[in-house]
C-alpha cells in the first residue's frame, strides 16, 4: 500500500514539472526579457511544445543581433516623447516588425510600424497575426519599395528605414526611400547583389584591356564577389556623401550566414564631399558611369554666377589708361 501511495504522490508531484513556467522557456531558449513566446510560436520560430530548431535558432540569432542595434536609435528618437516611424523594406514573414514591436513599440503606446512587401500572401499573413495579437500600429502594404516611395498615403517623414536581406536593388531602392523620407537612420543588411555584377562582366572586355585591375573580376565567381563587395562599398560612399556618418559591420557569425554585412548609417547632415568624389571615380574605375546618373546620383554641386562681362567700350577705355 505505501508502495502505492509513493508512486501515485511521485506522479502527482510530476505533472506541475510537466509544464514549465514561460519565464522558464524564456531563460531556457536565451530569449529578451518580454519577449512574447505566443508571438514566436506564431510567427514558427517556437514550435507548439515550446522548442527552437536550429534553423529557427539562427534566425531568431540574425533579428536579435539586429535589434541590438535598433533598440538604442529608436530610444534615442523616441526619447522626447516622439512618436517613431519606422519602414520595414522587403519584410518577408516580418520577423523583424513583430518582434520590434513586441519588444519596443508595444511598451511605448506610441510610433508605427509598416512592413512593405511584394508577395500579396505573405502581406495577409502578417495583417491576420497583427489583428490576431492585437498589434494595433503595424501596417502592411503589397507593393515595392519603389511604389512606396511614391505613395501619397504615406507618412512624408520616416525615422528609421530598414531592409533585413533585401534581395538585389531592393536595397537601394530603401536608401533611396530613406533619402526621399528623410530618415533620420537607415538600418540594412543587403542581400544577392547581381546588379554591379552584371554590369563588370559587360564591360569585362574593355576593362581588362584597359587596366590590370579588372583581373579581380576576370573569373565568373570572382565577378560575382568583387560586384558583391563593391556594390557594399559604392552604397557606403553614396549615404557619407548625402550627409549619413556609416558604420560597416557584421551582423552575426558566419556559421549562421552568408550574408552577412550590416550597414548602419545616422543622419548627421554632413555631406562629405571626398566621399562623393571618391564615389564617382570608383565609377570610373571600375566602368559604373551609367550608375552615376541613376542608382547613385548625388545633386549638383551649385554652380557660382559669372562674374558680369564689361562693356568693350569700357575695357578698351580701361587698357587705355
């Protein structure tokens, strides 16, 4: 009998183990003080029962490492009491909005968050979960950043700009949505350059007549390194000379991605005009003019008035003398 009664109090005592508290999984998992685990389970990171898998691991690794460099910009912008606009560019699933907003926006009662991308379901998805969680200051639009930069509805003003592995030109087209909006910082982590890349292996040929600096590009693999590698280095340059102070570092290890560049630039209103001058002769050097005049196109210097023409009659008066 007492056999008995020791193994039925042992399952008694068992079952309140079973399901460990959430402060428990949270500390567990590594997770921000917070952190809603509702919201990761919904957004997948979280499976049902509670755990990370290794690809979720490192995704959650990617957003967390980010918002570390997010957080202290949108505490300082928000610090007076001013509500922060913040522009998600090509934001997927918007792992990156939810989990800002949980964090930051939640708490604060204040600012809005707008999740621009081009696949309508994904946009759906995100609308739901944001109903669903009550998330009240998100917004999701279908569209490119392009037509977003256009779009009369929205906010003339964005605080924050920022583009987690933005494919390609989905990139530039968020600095340039920065620089229209007047981002006060742009926050980005680019992905799959073959804009640049395409453009060295057009102008392979000439290049390698002319210099015996195209070698770097010669090979096909290396093409598409050296495009990668400069397209990062022509945006840095393009932000400095439009008055950004740029910050180039990596965003997590790279055992958890290849890509993996992070570019945080702050808006001081400092146009360094060495780095405008240093843009375009990488331009030059590398056979990128046709770029100048649209995907890194800086203002034109104003130029000074002449000075007056005299009259003939008075210059020869003039010499006379």
């Amino acid at each position: 009998m007492a056999k008995h009664d020791k193994k039925g109090q042992g399952a008694a005592n068992a079952g309140p183990a079973a399901k460990p508290a959430a402060q428990d999984i949270a500390a567990q998992l590594e997770l921000k003080p917070g952190q809603s685990i509702a919201l990761l389970k919904a957004l997948h990171i979280l499976t049902r029962e509670g755990k990370l898998n290794q690809d979720s691991r490192r995704k959650l690794k990617q957003v967390y490492h980010l918002y570390q460099f997010i957080e202290p910009i949108l505490k300082e912008l928000g610090a007076d009491g001013h509500a922060v606009t913040l522009a998600d560019h090509g934001a997927g699933k918007s792992y990156l909005g939810f989990i800002l907003y949980d964090l930051y926006f939640k708490a604060q009662g204040l600012g809005r968050i707008y999740g621009i991308e081009t696949r309508a379901p994904l946009v759906e998805a995100s609308q739901k979960l944001a109903a669903d969680l009550g998330f009240e200051r998100m917004e999701f639009l279908n569209m490119s950043v392009a037509e977003s930069t256009q779009a009369d509805f929205m906010p003339e003003r964005f605080d924050v700009v920022t583009a987690l592995h933005a494919c390609d030109t989905a990139t530039d087209d968020a600095i340039a949505f920065g620089l229209e909006k007047k981002a006060k910082a742009m926050v980005l982590v680019p992905c799959c350059q073959a804009e640049v890349a395409a453009c060295l292996r057009q102008t392979k040929a000439l290049s390698l007549a002319r210099t015996p600096l195209a070698e770097l590009w010669r090979h096909p693999i290396h093409t598409r390194e050296i495009g990668s590698q400069v397209t990062n280095v022509l945006r840095c340059l393009y932000l400095e000379a439009s008055g950004y102070q740029v910050t180039v570092t990596e965003l997590v290890g790279w055992e958890h991605s290849m890509k993996n560049e992070l570019i945080v630039a702050r808006y001081t209103g400092h146009k360094k005009r060495a780095a405008a001058e240093r843009l375009q002769q990488l331009l030059a050097e590398f056979g990128l003019e046709a770029l100048a005049q649209s995907r890194f196109k800086l203002p034109q210097a104003p130029v000074a008035p002449a000075a007056p023409v005299p009259p003939a009659a008075a210059v020869a008066a003039e010499n006379a003398a």
